[in-house]
C-alpha cells in the first residue's frame, strides 16, 4: 500500500505545480499586454500624425499660393486671407481633424511665407500621458517671372478722367509696368488701349483690309453776304451752375444775361465772307462692325468703320516687348469724350489675340487653353455707359445716360468671350458711383478677386499692384 500512497502524494504536487504555472502565465501575460498595446496603438498614433501633417502640408501649399496670388500688400490683411484659404483647404481635403493655428506673413526675396500647427490626439500613445503629437508645417512662396505674360491695359481716357484721375492712372500703370519687368528673365509684353467714345487705330492703318475710311476730301465753300438790321446787347453776370462731363455731373458758373435790349440797325449793315475751304480728314477713330462681330474676335472678314472730322485720344499700342514704348504710350495719355467700354474692350480682345486686326500675339492654346503664354486683360474706367452705338453707320454718338442697356449687354458678352478663350481679366471700378456697372465689372471679372472697387487714387495705385502681383508666376520654393 505504501507505494500507492506515495504514488498519489507526487500526483498532489505535481497539480499544485501545474496551478502555479497557470497563474504565473497569466501575470507574464498581464505585464507583455503593454507594451504590445503601446506598440501597436502607438503606431497607429504616428500614422494618422504623419497622414495628418500631409494633408496640413498640403493645405498649407494651396492657401499661400492663394494668399500671394491675390498680391495683399499688408501683413494683417495676408494673413487674414491665407488663414481663410487655409481652412476652406481644410474642409475640402478633411484634414487636420484637431486645432489648427496658422500665420501669413510677406517675406524676403518677393516671398510669402506660411506656417501651420496643429494637435492629433492619440489612442495608444495616451497610455502613457501622451494625450496628443504637435505637428508642424511651413510654406514659401516666391513670385517669379519665368511664365510669359501677354497683357492688354483696356484704360477709360474719357473726359472725366481729367485732372487727378488721369495723373493717379499714369503713375499705377506705370508702377504696374515696372513691377512686371523688373526681373531681368522677365518675358512680358504689353499693348496699351486708350478708350473713350472710340478707340484710335492710327492714321497708318487706314487702308488695312480689316478697316473702311473713305478717303479724305476737301469742301470748297464759296463767299457769301448777309445783312444785319437790329443789335442786341445784354448785361451778364456768373452765377453757379452744374454741368456734365461724360455724364458726370459737377457744379460750375454759367453766364447768365439779362436786361437784354434790340435796336434797330438804320442804315443796315452788310457783311461778307469770301470763299473758304474745309478740309474732310480721317483722325484713326474707329467705330463698331454690326453684332454679333462687335463682340467677338474670330471673324477675320469683319471691317471696322473710320470716320472723318472725328476726334479721339491716343493712338493704340499693340503688344510689344519695348517698355519704354509702353511707358510713352502710357505718359501720352490725354482725357476727352464719353464712354463707350464696349470699345475698349473689343480692341483688349482684338490686340491680345493673333488673328487680325492685330497679330502680335502668340495663338490661343489647343482647344482654346492658353497656358504659354499667360493673356491678360486689365479693364479700369471710371464710369457707366454714356453712349450707345447708332446702328446706321456703327458711330457710338447715342447718348445712353438714361438708357444703356445695349452697351451693357454688349459689354456683358465681350467679357464671357473673352473669358472663354481662358483670358484673365482683371477689372477696375475707379471712383465709380453707378451700381450697375459695378455688377457688370465684378462679374466681368475672372473671379472675385480679379475685381477691384478704387474709391480713391490710393486705392486705384493698390488695385494695379494687386494685378501686377497676380500676373507674376508663384512657385513654391520651401
């Protein structure tokens, strides 16, 4: 029997052995779990940090070329701007799901610098305090001028540019023009056209093909007599007044007569004239071929209309590279007529595309996308429509000030034509008081922040700089 009892003591202690080893498992188990959990979770923690600072670099990338685009000048305004397009970024990509903090600022070099930080909260990594990872980006965009750029500058030389307005626009244009050519590696052109009731295409162009001016003549006016039988004389004096400057009313002195007295002339009086001459002469001001070829640029059979005894500002300058021609047409400006945008807007067209009238530009790209070069138009006047086009002979000398319905139309399609062929167009409201135009100009606009609303010179000097930071090409350098 003492075999079989010292038989079942082993068996005890080897089951008591076996329930130590079981519980000792169990702690081993319990202190492993841990670190593989750390390991595993805290993993994933590092991938959605990493996937997150992506999406946020990115974002980041996208709103400072927004933020240097729009070409803000101030630091508070920039960074108001990038913080805006950062988060719209944001919304669209669904990243960056914590806080973010973020800063825009002008740098060096022609620079716009941007920084973004943000908070992941974490899952394994919380296991041991770590509540959440700081991630960090940085953006720098610089403005550079290796893209070539084809800009038309459609200006308002009516005569209510006169005085301030017109010496404001000289000196914007010409910054604008500086600011483009700059950089040495600069590969710009740029046409100027003057408008007011007409654009002038220049005496020289008179027998192109695309043009119809009959040919200059002179009346001969034979003398003649008339008799005089009563004078009239009057007082005056100079009383205030207003009057009208391309529909723009402003207060001035008029004479005034009174007390006016007729007499009888006895004996009458007889004056004579000898014989005269007038000379019929043709001046590069040109009117308007029937809609719809007043409104596009691709029918190279359309004529434009000239007219003799016809006055208008100066000459237009198609694209060049030469920017002391630019400057001098610039400088040239002179302020008279009424306003006729469809005009200005018309010859834009005409001078930044390659088919005729004007072929110094380069061809549209396939299928109408125009990357190389970049075509802009910039459009500034200071006012509404105060002309309409008379449908007889394509003159634009129907006062529209109460009716302007047709040159804004006319106006409306210009801009979605050109805006078709993938043409920039800036648009500039200079003191403007009209609030139809000012729709028509912002949405003439590419977008909105292609318009500019210039209630002063000051602002109508920041609006060209805003244009000439956009036109300039963005890269990211870091």
């Amino acid at each position: 029997m003492r075999p079989t009892h010292k038989l079942l003591g082993q068996v005890k202690r080897l089951g008591a052995f076996t329930r130590d080893i079981r519980g000792m498992t169990a702690v081993w188990f319990g202190l492993s779990i841990l670190p593989v959990a750390l390991l595993v979770f805290g993993g994933i923690d590092m991938a959605r940090a990493s996937s997150e600072k992506v999406l946020l670099q990115n974002a980041l990338d996208s709103a400072v070329l927004m933020a240097a685009r729009s070409g803000q000048l101030g630091n508070e305004q920039l960074d108001a701007m990038g913080d805006a397009a950062l988060q719209a970024q944001l919304q669209v990509s669904g990243g960056a799901s914590s806080t973010v903090t973020s800063t825009f600022s002008n740098g060096d070099n022609d620079s716009v610098n941007g920084v973004a930080k943000a908070k992941v909260g974490t899952l394994g990594l919380g296991l041991i305090n770590v509540d959440y990872l700081n991630i960090e980006v940085s953006t720098e965009v610089r403005r550079g001028l290796d893209e070539s750029i084809e800009l038309a500058l459609v200006l308002d030389t009516t005569g209510s540019m006169s005085g301030a307005r017109l010496t404001s626009l000289k000196s914007a244009a010409n910054n604008l023009v500086k600011a483009l050519t700059s950089d040495p590696k600069a590969n710009v052109k740029i046409a100027v056209v003057p408008f007011a009731q007409y654009v002038n295409t220049g005496v020289a162009r008179r027998n192109e093909p695309w043009m119809s001016v009959p040919a200059n003549w002179t009346q001969n006016v034979p003398g003649s007599c008339w008799t005089q039988t009563s004078k009239t004389t009057c007082q005056s004096k100079q009383v205030a007044c207003v009057k009208y400057n391309d529909g723009v009313a402003y207060n001035s002195t008029c004479t005034q007569n009174f007390n006016c007295v007729t007499v009888p002339l006895t004996p009458p009086i007889t004056h004579c004239s000898g014989p005269s001459k007038i000379n019929h002469t043709y001046h590069g001001c040109t009117g308007s071929p029937a809609y719809p070829r007043n409104v596009s640029d691709s029918d190279p059979a359309r004529r434009y209309p000239g007219y003799l005894n016809v006055t208008c500002g100066s000459v237009i300058t198609p694209l060049t590279s030469n920017m002391t021609t630019v400057k001098n047409a610039i400088n040239a400006l002179s302020a008279s007529g009424e306003t006729y945008i469809p005009s200005g807007l018309a010859w834009g067209f005409n001078v930044i595309s390659s088919p005729v009238p004007f072929t110094e530009a380069a061809p549209y790209g396939e299928d109408g996308v125009n990357s190389n070069p970049r075509k802009a138009i910039v459009l500034m006047t200071d006012g509404q429509n105060t002309q309409r086009m008379n449908h007889g002979n394509g003159m634009h000398n129907v006062n529209a000030v109460s009716n302007a319905t047709e040159p804004n139309k006319y106006t409306k399609e210009l801009c979605t034509n050109i805006k078709a062929k993938n043409i920039d167009v800036y648009t500039v409201a200079f003191e403007v008081k009209d609030n139809t135009i000012k729709k028509i100009l912002e949405d003439c606009a590419s977008s909105p922040s292609h318009y500019f609303d210039a209630s002063n010179s000051a602002q109508l000097t920041k609006a060209f700089a805003e244009i000439s930071f956009s036109l300039r090409s963005l890269y990211i350098a870091r």
